[in-house]
DNA sequence: GTTGTTGCAAATACTTTGCAACTAT
DNA sequence: ATAGTTGCAAAGTATTTGCAACAAC
C-alpha cells in the first residue's frame, strides 16, 4: 500500500517536516479501520514499543484531519474517535445505544435531501454530523 | 404562561425538591428560545442579581433535560448548547459556518428514510443528531 | 429532625500549549 | 545554522463531584 504518499503530500501542503514520529502514526491509523480514540492509538502504539507521545499524536492527528485523510468523529460527551478516511467514501455513523457497534451507512437520497434543505434556506452544506442512536429490533 | 407546572411535575416524577434556585433556572431557559450555553444561562441569571451556581445550573439541566423539556445540543467541540423545548416541536439544526447562526429544520422525509435506513440494518432510531454546517449562497 | 440541595473549591477528562532539548533540512 | 518538532508537564476548558452549611418537607 503506497499511501505513504498521502502524508508525505499532506505534509508538503502544509509546509510541515517528514518525521519519524508523524510516520508512526500514520501507520497505525491507515493500519485499522476501526474507530477509534487519540488514546486508543496511542496505547496501541506504545504497546508495540513505538513512544510517542500523546501530544504528537493530538499534533498528528489534527494535520491529518484538516488534509481529509482522516474523519473525525464527535459522538455527544465521548472522547472524539477517529477513523482511517483512505479508500473510505463518504459515510454516516449509527451508534448502537446497547452494545456501543458503529454501523456506517450512506444513502444518497438522504444526502440529497439534506442539500435541497439548506438550499432552501439559502445556503449550502460543507460538511454535516448525522448520527442515528439505535437498539437492535427483537 | 402556566409552565412552572411542568417544571414541578419532572421534579416530582424524579423524587426531587422544588427549590428557588430551580425555579430560577427553569424562568431563565423557558423565557427564551435560544441555543445557549450552561455558561450563558449562569451569566444572565448573575446579571439579573440571582446568584445561582455554576453546579446548580448544570444539575438542573441535567433533570430538565433527562425530562424531555430542554434539548441539548452538541455541536462539534464547543460546549454544549440548550434550547427550551416547550411548545417546540421536533427539529435538527444548520450551523451557518460563517456567522454561526443556528437554523431550526424539520423535514418528514427524511426523518422517514432514517427510521428505514436503520430497520433496514435491523435497528430502530431511539434518538438522532443531524447537523448541516453550511455557509450562505453567495 | 431527616433528607435533599446548594455553593464552593477541588477533581475530572480530554485536549492544548509553553518551553527546552532535539532533529530535519 | 536555521527553523520546525518532540516530549514533558503544566495549563486550559467544560463539566462533575465531595462535603459542610443550609433549606424543604
């Protein structure tokens, strides 16, 4: 998988340096496509003798998250979770209020629904959070 | 307007004393229908001479909102925004990301296509979060 | 009188930041 | 050599909590 690439470009973008740690992180977060915490990554990066530190991570984080590589996700009073956005489109969240699942879906009716309604109120959609708080059916 | 009723009923309901301090809190949300912060509604409670706590104004949205009759609002990484949910009928939001004003929409389609996307993954919709973040057409 | 409530300050939880040591260019 | 980066610990921000004084029942 050559997407090394993506945070070499991302860096440049940014005027930032290729670093050892920057790296790390990235490999750890295109290396799963879970959604996960800043402290997940790093617990998980620790636990492979790989020592960085959580500011780095938050630092890294950030850059990737600003350069579309990674989506951020904000579920009510939880920790942010982030997930790996490479060969990923678009999607929403379903959070399963009994077992904690993540379900991603996407429907694009709704998506278009969702730009009809902002055009009619004179404006246009740049991003959007759309999260579904499910139980399982019995 | 005989509200104060409802306020005492959730109290009641929830095994909790009817105090001054609540009743406070309860006249200050419900005499607006603004998205504002816990901070917001401390602030304007002080300029009003009446010194309620920090504490108290966060306990008391807690109730208000574990009964149905404050909607709490988690935009992203700001605080956490309150809105009076009385005689309001359901509805999400659209964040203008340039003046950061909040726009109430309720749309029936597509609160239909979540309850199908979700029964479609096995799962009934207990409660949702659906934000536009928009900026106006020039 | 008993039990719930308040205010305060301290604690908490996640995240950001200042700074001195370090590393990429 | 210069300017960006790191790790650490401290600070920050929003919110929660322990506890002693107090108020509702």
């Amino acid at each position: 998988m050559e997407n090394i690439e993506l945070l070499v470009e991302a860096l440049k973008k940014e005027g930032l340096r290729f670093t050892e740690q920057r790296k790390f992180i990235w490999d750890e977060i295109t290396s799963s496509n879970d959604h996960r915490e800043a402290e997940d990554i790093f617990l998980s990066l620790r636990k492979k003798n790989i020592n960085v530190s959580r500011a780095t991570v938050y630092r890294t984080i950030d850059v990737l998250v600003k350069n579309n590589l990674v989506r951020k996700l904000d579920i009510g009073d939880a920790p942010s979770k982030y997930e790996n956005k490479i060969d990923s489109h678009h999607h929403d969240h379903m959070i399963c209020l009994e077992t904690g699942d993540i379900i991603e879906f996407y429907n694009e009716e709704l998506e278009n629904l969702q730009d009809e309604i902002a055009k009619k109120h004179g404006y246009k959609v740049i991003r959007h959070v759309h999260q579904l708080f499910v139980k399982p059916i019995k």
